[in-house]
C-alpha cells in the first residue's frame, strides 16, 4: 500500500510518501519545507498542506494523512488547517499527542533498523516544541513514555539570542535542558535510537551514533561562527543549524539519563505512522 503523510511540526512541514509491504517502509518521496505555523501563518501553511497532498497524490499514495504535533495542540490555527486538509481530500487535520508521537516514533524507528535490536531500547524523538522518550521491545512495542515541553526551537527562541550562541548562553541552555528532562526516569535498556527533524544533520555531524563526547564536539562545530557561515561550509540549511545547539543540548541532557552512543535511527514518526495507515501489524503491536 503506497501512503501518504504531511507532518507539521513546530520547525518544518515534512511529506513522506512510502510504500509499506511487510512491516517495511519503502520511501518513495520525502521533502521539507520550513513552514510552521508561528512563522508563516495559518493561510501559508494551508496552502502548503494543499499542494504537498496533489504531490502525495501524484506520487501514488492512495490515503493522504495530516498531522500536527506540538506547535499545534491548542493552536488556534487548527481549524483553518482541519479545512485545508480536509479539502486536499485529506480527511482533516490530526493532533497528535504525546503518547501517539512516542509510540510512532518508536514503531518507525524499529522498523528502520537492519541490525539486529536488544530485547529492550529506547527512542528518543528531539522535535521542535517538545522531546519524547519511548522504551519498549521490537516485538511488543512501548512499555514506557514520557515528554518533556523542551524541544530546538522552545529552547532556541527561550535561550539563543545570539548567533552563535555565546558560551555563557550554552551553559545556561545545558542546565535548562538537564533540569526540564530531569523527570524523566526510563526503564533500563540495552541501546537508545535517536530520531527526530534533524537527525539526518546530525548523522553528517557527528556519523551514526552519538555520544557525550560528540555533543560537544558536534556543538563546537555549529556554534563557531554565524548559522549562514557555518552553514555553508557544512552544506546544511541555516534555518537548521541555527535550531542545532538546541537540539544537541537537550540530547547531551538525555546523554545522562539513558545508555550511549545513542543509534541514529532511519525511520521515526512519520515512517510509525505510515504503518498505521497502511495496517500493519508492528503498528497495532505498539497500541499506537
């Protein structure tokens, strides 16, 4: 079955268009763009969410699915985005919740990995307005989740003013990002995957797997001049290095808390998602 899922987030707006065939996901077209509903407003967003359904159409989904997640639960932009949606023959707009964002991003991020898993792990999900941290095992799914309201762009706009960020703003970051994920007590597990928006950033920056020691390497490399300078000698988007620090300090917090080196993961939520739609039985395992 070839499904179609346009995930607003609170730092971009993603379309995945995959095939699923025996708990896998087969990508077909996958693009970004950076549009949130802060940024750019309910009427930009909405036609966005119009074009990138006639994409997902044309790419050969045959169910086209909305979601938002944190930037909108609340937000009184939902119900124009509901009707953009529904009139992209999408069904509506669907908010997820924390629990749903957990139990997806861990059914996707499973279903990404060609290695063989322990018995149990963990993913954590870094996103834009909130980190969500699952632990279950590959077969029976999640046993465990908490979210914390601390994600790259709450944490940018609350403590970055500047670009770079200076010294004395990371060190006010870091005790923000260990103090707001404090509560989090996870089971004990064997191995941590990482997902989330920009993970595939993270994999150019510090390889596939992330530890203490890369963090702060990693957060040397994007704070050592301006997001558009080190942007381009990176090759990366500036709108994304400049929400990097964040997303690195809450993952240097999780560092403490759960095993390392944290696995990036290939699949996340929208992958968890896309199981879903298409019925799969790893998705109904997790109770997602």
């Amino acid at each position: 079955m070839v499904v179609g899922v346009i995930d607003i987030g609170s730092n971009t707006t993603r379309l995945l268009v995959a095939e699923v065939a025996g708990g896998v996901v087969f990508p077909i077209l996958e693009r970004r763009h950076f549009v949130t509903p802060g940024g750019f407003g309910a009427r930009v967003l909405a036609e966005l969410v119009d074009r990138e359904a006639a994409a997902a159409r044309d790419g050969g989904a045959e169910t086209v699915h909305v979601v938002g997640t944190a930037s909108l639960r609340g937000s009184p932009e939902v119900r124009r985005l509901d009707r953009a949606a529904q009139a992209a023959g999408a069904g509506g707009l669907r908010i997820l919740s924390e629990a749903e964002e957990a139990r997806l991003a861990f059914g996707g991020a499973v279903a990404g990995e060609t290695e063989e898993l322990p018995e149990h792990l963990a993913v954590i999900d870094v996103g834009g307005g909130s980190t969500e941290v699952a632990v279950g095992t590959p077969a029976g799914g999640v046993e465990w989740w908490a979210s914390r309201p601390v994600g790259s762009r709450r944490l940018t706009e609350r403590a970055f003013r500047g670009d770079p960020p200076s010294r004395p703003q990371l060190a006010a970051a870091g005790n923000d990002g260990r103090r707001r994920c404090a509560a989090i007590h996870p089971p004990e597990c064997e191995l941590a995957l990482a997902v989330g928006g920009g993970t595939a950033s993270l994999r150019q920056l510090c390889g596939p797997l992330i530890d203490r020691d890369g963090v702060v390497a990693a957060l040397d490399r994007v704070c050592a001049g301006p997001a558009a300078e080190v942007a381009e000698d990176l090759g990366l988007d500036a709108r994304r290095v400049r929400l990097l620090p964040a997303a690195l300090v809450v993952l240097g917090a999780l560092c403490e808390l759960l095993p390392t080196p944290f696995r990036i993961a290939r699949g996340g939520m929208r992958e968890g998602l896309a199981l879903q739609l298409a019925g799969s039985p790893a998705a109904a395992a997790e109770g997602s």
